[in-house]
C-alpha cells in the first residue's frame, strides 16, 4: 500500500510547460508571419517612393506591430497549454485566442519522440512529440519540458500501455517499474566517419550525373538540335573529349558524394546511443537537433538489415526498426540504427523474437521463373529498344551497350535469384535476399494482420503464386513459391 503523505505524480495534475517554451513559441511565430509576409515586406522594400521616411516608417510599425502580436499570442498559448492524465485519457489544453481541449486514450498513443536543439540543452530541457494511431502528424506536441519530469511521463505511459493499469487515485498510486539499460552501441567521430565512407556512394553519385544529362535533355530545344550534335559540330569538340569529361564527372561527382554523405551522416548521427531497454529500445543522435526515438518492443513489427559490400567487409549493417503507425507516418517512425555489428544484430533479434537463432527452419528458394520473368523485363524489353535506337541514330557507343545489355543483365539477375532465401518456421519469417545490398527482413506472424496470396497469368501456367503479409508498418513480400505452399501458409498464418 502506497504512502498518504507520498504527492501524486505531476502528470496528474494539470501540467504547465517551461517558461522557456514562451521563446520557442514566439520563435516559431515569428518565422510563420514572415512565411506569409515576405510578399509584403519585398513591395515595400522594392518599391519606389518619393518620400524614403513615410516608407522606412511603415516598414518599423509594421514590425512593431509583428512584433507585439507573436509575443502577446505567445505568451497567450503559454498560459492556456496544460497537460495531465486523466482517467487512461492523455488530455492537453491548448490554443491562443481560440482555446482546445484534445483528449486522446492512452491505448492510442504509438510512439513518444524527444528531442533538443542547442537551446534545450542548454536549459536541460526536451520538446516531446507523440504520435497516435492514423494521425497524419504530431498530435501531442509539447515546445519544451524538464527532461528528468518528461522522463517520468514517458516512463509512466509506456508501462500503462505494457500492463493496463487502473486509474491512479490516493488510494492506489502508480509505482513505475524501473527496468534495466543496456547501451548496445555508441558512435565516436571515428565511428560516424567510418559509417559515412561505407554508405552506397554510387548511388548518390548517379543520380546527380543524371541531373546532368537531365539538363542537357532540357536545353535541346534551345538549342535547336542535339546537346551532344551542338558540341561536336558548332564548338569542334571530339568524341575522345566526351569521354574524358564523362570521365572525369563520375570522379566529382564521387568525391562531391562522398564528402556529403560524410557530412550528413555527422549531423544526423552525432553522438549517437543505441540503449536496449525492459520494454524495448532507445536511440539518441543528433548534432544541432538532438532526437531521441524509442521502439516499444509490441510495437515493433518487423526488423530490416542490410550491408553494401564495404559495409559487409568492415562488418557493419544499417538496421531499421519497422513500427506500428497510421499510414500517414510510416515513413517517420521507421527508426534507423547505423554502424551496427553482427553481435547487435544479434541482441536486437533476439529480444524482438526469441528463439529465432534455434528454431528449425524451412528455407525455400523462388522458382526458376522468378529469374526469367525478371531477364525479360529488365534485360529483353529495354533490348528491344536499344536496337531500335542503334538502328536510328548508328554509333560505336550504342552499338556496345546494345551487346553488353543482355548478358550483363541475365548476369545480375542470376546473382539476385541465387541470393533469394525465404525461411519458413512456427514462428515467423526470414527473408535474405540482395545481391550489392545483402537485405534480410524478420517478421512475427503475431504481427500479420492480413494476407494475400496473388497470382499473376504467366505464373498460372507453372502453378506458382506471390504471397503477402500485410502489417501495421508495411508488407513483407515472398514471391514464386509453388501454390501448395503459398495456400497451406496463408491459412497457417490466418
């Protein structure tokens, strides 16, 4: 029985935010009213007058006026923003001149996110966001707030969501079980610079390559005739040059790739901790804006690996977390963790599916039609298209692509075919796949809430079908298995 005298946790109580949250109000304001001002301050600034004093005047009491208004309304939305917990209900009262009151279930709550910018860290402070169920955005967001409290409050609604306790009263107060932390990674400048030299620069780099020929695409009705006819003929430039500033674009373009991915890697991940807590996990990073996401472990419904061929030399993956949200943030709170080694790996799978190491699997591989429906639409139809273009417009270069496509395509989708495994168990699934980008994808059946089983014409012939699972954070696809299985692991799983 819990102590008279002990006070009731601040949550609740209705809960005002830092002082603070007053400056990053008025901030954020301000930064609104100029969004929707400039075309106004650009006329003004622009335009031509006589008289410079009578225009230079409005200009101050027009920001006079900006001015006193953000700070009245931020002062107003500071005074009328409360926050408490009340009968399993999460309740914050906001607004400026217009006040609200949004009463959201706590079984509704999805993910609780902090973070801290220069300013909040300086004060020891968090903005706390929180997402619900279907919600196209932030529901709950709380500017700034004593961190050790939001602590407390996260703590408290992750346990509510774990055991579903009643409502706290005098008589029966809450007791937050303090479980135990272990950081399973924490990133050095060394590790970040590492991290960022082994991510896919080729990638990176061929897309601003094509932006290039993009360009040269675009101005070809300026010019009347052919980019590539308008250098060589107007401007004297020969093939042997094309292919030396080819050259020596895809070497810029590497090293401009190269030094940016290493510069956002930084930003994005500095200081980063990687915590494996009771409940789930942890993640904090950030340079200027320092986030920190956690993943509540029923939460999660599958986890993602995977490794470029540097990566898997240096024995490194990039994992993500796959969280239950509403559509419209699926993308948002899909938690990525960089630098991870294979004993990570390991700790983060078994905590997610236990066991998963010991279980008897059942791997299959897709059927051979898999790899030729692939070679015939990556490798025979753009084929068909490239002789056209070759008979058209005749060149050693086209002639060479046209004799290198066929094979060197069959070659890659030979390679990604034999890379294919679906493991089958009791328990779930396991997909490797990959052939650059070695992928392998884990899954609950516990976490399926629905499945398909689809089945194209051309895969009807050889009796074959593509089997997806539908859930709470995307879908996780086995394709070409034989329809007995496919039909006897839909209805398994159902």
């Amino acid at each position: 029985m819990s102590d008279p005298n002990t006070p009731a946790p601040f949550y609740f109580e209705p809960t005002r935010q830092s002082p603070l949250a007053i400056l990053i109000i008025l901030v954020k304001l301000i930064r609104a009213l100029i969004g929707q001002l400039w075309p106004v301050l650009v006329v003004i600034f622009l335009g031509r007058s006589n008289d410079n004093s009578n225009r230079n005047l409005v200009i101050l009491w027009l920001m006079v006026g900006v001015g006193i208004f953000s700070m009245a309304r931020a002062f107003l939305i500071f005074f009328r923003t409360r926050f408490y917990v009340q009968d399993d209900e999460f309740i914050l009262e906001k607004g400026g001149f217009t006040r609200r009151r949004l009463s959201i279930p706590l079984d509704k709550i999805q993910t609780i996110t902090f973070q801290q910018t220069f300013l909040h860290r300086l004060f020891d402070l968090v903005s706390i966001d929180m997402d619900t169920s279907g919600g196209k955005g932030s529901e709950v967001s709380i500017n700034a707030f004593n961190r050790k409290k939001a602590n407390e409050l996260r703590d408290y609604l992750l346990l509510w969501k774990k055991e579903n306790p009643a409502p706290a009263s005098e008589e029966n107060q809450v007791i937050l079980e303090k479980t135990p932390h272990k950081t399973l990674l924490q990133l050095g400048f060394g590790d970040l610079m590492r991290i960022g030299l082994s991510q896919n620069h080729l990638r990176s780099a061929g897309i601003l390559i094509g932006l290039v020929f993009s360009f040269a695409g675009d101005i070809q009705p300026i010019l009347g005739q052919s980019t590539y006819v308008y250098l060589k003929e107007e401007l004297g430039l020969s093939f042997d040059f094309f292919w030396a500033i080819a050259i020596w674009l895809v070497v810029f373009f590497l090293i401009v790739s190269v030094f940016a991915t290493l510069i956002l890697t930084i930003v994005r991940f500095y200081g980063l901790r990687f915590v494996q807590t009771g409940d789930g996990f942890r993640l904090e990073a950030g340079l200027f804006t320092r986030r920190e996401q956690a993943a509540y472990l029923p939460k999660i419904q599958f986890l993602r690996w995977s490794a470029n061929p540097l990566q898997r030399f240096l024995g490194l993956s990039n994992l993500r977390f796959y969280q239950a949200v509403g559509h419209e943030l699926s993308g948002k709170q899909t938690i990525q963790v960089p630098g991870c080694y294979h004993h990570h790996i390991a700790s983060v799978r078994e905590a997610y599916f236990p066991g998963s190491g010991e279980l008897a699997w059942s791997w299959h591989t897709p059927h051979r039609f898999y790899f030729l429906r692939r070679v015939a639409w990556i490798g025979g139809l753009p084929l068909v298209g490239l002789i056209v273009k070759t008979s058209l417009d005749f060149s050693g270069y086209w002639l060479l692509v046209c004799l290198l496509w066929f094979p060197v395509t069959a070659w890659w989708q030979w390679k990604l075919f034999r890379g294919k495994h679906y493991g089958l168990s009791t328990k779930g699934l396991w997909v490797k796949s990959g052939f650059f980008n070695a992928v392998q994808t884990l899954l609950q059946w516990q976490h399926v809430q629905a499945v398909a089983v689809q089945q194209s014409l051309s895969e009807a012939r050889f009796q074959l079908v593509d089997v997806v699972f539908y859930t709470a954070s995307g879908v996780v696809t086995i394709e070409c298995l034989p329809d007995a299985i496919g039909n006897e692991l839909r209805d398994y799983v159902l």
